[in-house]
C-alpha cells in the first residue's frame, strides 16, 4: 500500500504580506474607532486619532513593501501577487489625501475617502488569504 501525502507549505513572502495587511487593518480600525469617539464630541480621542494615522500609512508602507517582496519572490508576473501589489500601492496613495483632508479639508470628502480605504485594505486581505 502506497500512500503519498502531498503538503504545501506558504512562502514566507505570502505570510510576512498576510501580516502586514493584518497590521493595516488594525490600524484602520483604530482609526474608525477613534473618529466614532469624535463623532460624539469626545474631543480627548482628536490626538490618538492624528496620531493614528501615522500608524496607518506605516502599515500602508510595510504592506507595499512586503507585496514588492511577495510579487519579486513570485516571478514579477500576472496574476495575484500583482494584483495585490496594485492594491496595496492603491490604498497606500489613497492613504494620504484622505488624511490631510480629515485635517485641512472637510469632512465630507474625508470620510468617503476613509472608506475607499477601508476597501481597498479589505480587498488586499482577500487577496492575501484566498487560496492559490
């Protein structure tokens, strides 16, 4: 009786970019979480707010990067590895004028933005996690 077990293991590029992301969307949470306390005038949640989004375009940062890693691991061609790159480049650029507008801009431009970036940090997680 012969029996073959197959396994298949993550390249550690996919895993530091599945982190990464993960990273970012804490981030963007806090985030949310933050600006609900504002909506409800707690003016003390206005500084871990600002602060935040320091935080949110570092994880932005380290996703980018860890795409670039994950898409050079993979052959530089089509496909997901891409496809995620581009998203993660996306929500990185979106990343900053969503936040100057939440500080020099109004507010109605600002969270629309926020949530363009929300999605663009969800898809990359979708993208990051399915199946190859």
């Amino acid at each position: 009786m012969d029996r073959t077990t197959t396994t298949t293991t993550t390249p550690t590029p996919l895993w530091a970019v599945r982190v990464a992301v993960l990273a970012h969307l804490a981030a963007i949470l806090w985030e949310g979480a933050t600006a609900g306390q504002l909506v409800t005038f707690n003016h003390d949640a206005l500084s871990p707010h600002y602060f935040g989004a320091f935080g949110v375009h570092a994880m932005a940062a380290l996703q980018v990067l860890t795409a670039l890693w994950y898409w050079n691991s993979a052959g530089r061609g089509a496909g997901a590895p891409r496809a995620l790159l581009l998203v993660s480049a996306s929500a990185f650029l979106v990343g900053f004028p969503q936040a100057a507008l939440g500080t020099y801009g109004p507010l109605q431009a600002h969270v629309p933005l926020a949530l363009v970036l929300t999605g663009l940090a969800v898809w990359s997680a979708v993208l990051a996690w399915r199946r190859p």
